[in-house]
C-alpha cells in the first residue's frame, strides 16, 4: 500500500491483453504525428507517487525508506495512499457533523436522517439476522466498515480521484482486519477453549491431523474471498470503461465516438450502484462470518440441555 504495487500493474495489463492491437495502433500514428497511446489511459488506475489536478500532476510527500536487515520499507505517501487517508478524515468529519446535529435536535433532517435510515437498515438487515442481538456490540466496527468502504469506492468515480480499494493491498489490509474481528467475536462468544476444539471439526483424536490444517485453511479462505472480490470488482469497471475508450481510438472517427461513450456513461451509473453494493457485501459478509462464530456457543449450549 506504501509503494507501486507489481501485482495490480501486470493485473491490468493482462486484463487489457485484448486492446493490445488498439495501443500498437495509437502508439504507432503517434510517432507518425501527434496520435495518443492508448496505455495511458491505465494510468488513471495505477498508483503513482503525484495526483492528477486540474494544475497537472502534483507531486506527493517522499521519505527515505527504512532498512531492516535484508528488509526495505517505503513509508512515502502514494496516490492511493492518499485517497485513502483523505476518505478516513471526511469519514470523520461527516461522523462528528452527525454527532453534533443529534446535540442540537433528536429529529433528523437531511443529510443526517438519510444516515439515519442507512444505519437503521445496515442493524435489522444484517446485523440483527446474521448475529442476533450479541451483534449490537459490533455495530460501531461494522458500520464504519460500510461507510469507509463506500467512501473510498466513490472516490474513484469523481474527477482527478482515485479508488484506493483498486489497490489490492487495501483490500487485504481490510481483509486483514475482518479476519481479526471474526476471531476476536469467535472467542468472546465461545472461550478459548471451545473455540480451539472447534479447530478439530468434531472428528475422532486421530484425524486431527487431518481436519485441524483444514479448519485452519477454511479460517483465512473467508477473508481473502473478502479481500479479492472488493479488489476484482472495483477494477472490473474500469477496465470495462478502458475497453469502450479503445473502441474510440481503434475506429479513429466521429461518427462511431457517440456510441462507446452512451455506453460508457451507462457503466458510470453501474459503477455508482457497485460502489454501494460492493460496500454492502463486503459488511453482510463479514457479519455473517462474525455471526457463525458467536452462535455456535449458543449451539453448543443448546446441544449440552
């Protein structure tokens, strides 16, 4: 997240392999006078060490890496870095605006009552069903997931913005994070002990060697299904607005121009309703995961009466 990551730049250029002709084509009436190269375009998507402005591209903060033994950490502030923190403090700023509005009037209005009803549906839509009323406690950690997932989804889809859950490096550190709060909600429901012989899968002592690896495999399947499909579909989009754009550039003509850019605002508007959804998913999912491990105490108490 610190630095450029390899992994999402060779993601994207594999996953624009097919809009390779169309890049050697505008590559190329370039160097014959002034065309454009069509791999720019991915530029918007990659992370950098600037941000794009209406002034041009403006450099960001750069520190000296840090050596630990073979180890080098790069804490200099990347685009997407960037976005990241700048979504956390408008997170805050709009948090502490709704605390203060509650001060002055338990009547909402506007912007705090449409919250409001966000919230009210995020507890008796998810929270309530997936872990009952022990989930109440939790609410704070899951509704500042959904509103900082959407945050940062929407960034990308706003002029010079950038998406920083296009980095898969913020996605598993949030991955990273679910899985933390599934363990700690697993063991404060169960006690450690119940918890670590549920690891056995309740089979004979003697294919514990079998079922422990797996339940240990199956505890960080569910974060990185988490972690990889907020990252692939938040890319998704993208790329498919890429594709259209090279449609433009392939055809080189006015006359075809209109129709990949009808299409491209249509895949804008989806991309608002993913921006959303994917934030929704993301929550329900780990509440739902949260939810396994804190009924299977009352399961477990149920089977003892």
């Amino acid at each position: 997240m610190f630095f450029e990551n390899p992994i999402v730049q060779d993601t994207l250029q594999q996953a624009t392999h097919a809009l390779v002709d169309t890049a050697t084509i505008a590559h190329t009436s370039g160097e014959h006078g002034g065309g454009f190269n069509f791999m720019h375009l991915l530029d918007h998507m990659k992370d950098s060490r600037s941000v794009e402005s209406p002034l041009g591209h403006l450099s960001l903060p750069q520190f000296t890496p840090v050596h630990l033994g073979s180890a080098t950490i790069d804490l200099s502030i990347t685009k997407h870095v960037f976005f990241l923190l700048l979504c956390g403090v408008l997170l805050v700023i709009a948090m502490m605006y709704v605390a203060r509005s509650y001060k002055k009037s338990l009547v909402p209005h506007g912007f705090v009552n449409l919250l409001e009803l966000v919230i009210v549906f995020l507890r008796d839509e998810v929270v309530l069903p997936n872990m009952g009323p022990a989930g109440l406690r939790y609410m704070p950690y899951l509704l500042t997931t959904f509103f900082y997932i959407l945050i940062m989804n929407l960034a990308g889809l706003i002029p010079y913005g950038a998406t920083p859950t296009g980095n898969i490096m913020v996605t598993a550190g949030l991955a990273v994070i679910a899985f933390c709060m599934i363990q700690i909600s697993a063991i404060r429901a169960q006690g450690l002990t119940h918890y670590l012989a549920h690891l056995t899968g309740g089979a004979p002592w003697y294919l514990w060697v079998i079922m422990v690896p797996i339940e240990i495999l199956g505890l960080f399947t569910k974060p990185f299904a988490l972690c990889m499909r907020l990252f692939a579909n938040m890319t998704g989009g993208h790329i498919v607005i890429l594709s259209l754009f090279g449609l433009v550039l392939m055809f080189r003509s006015y006359i075809v121009a209109p129709f990949p850019l009808m299409f491209i605002v249509g895949i804008y508007m989806l991309e608002l309703f993913v921006a959303f959804l994917q934030a929704y998913v993301f929550t329900m999912l780990t509440s739902l995961f949260m939810g396994l491990g804190t009924q299977a105490s009352s399961h477990a108490e149920d089977s003892k009466h």
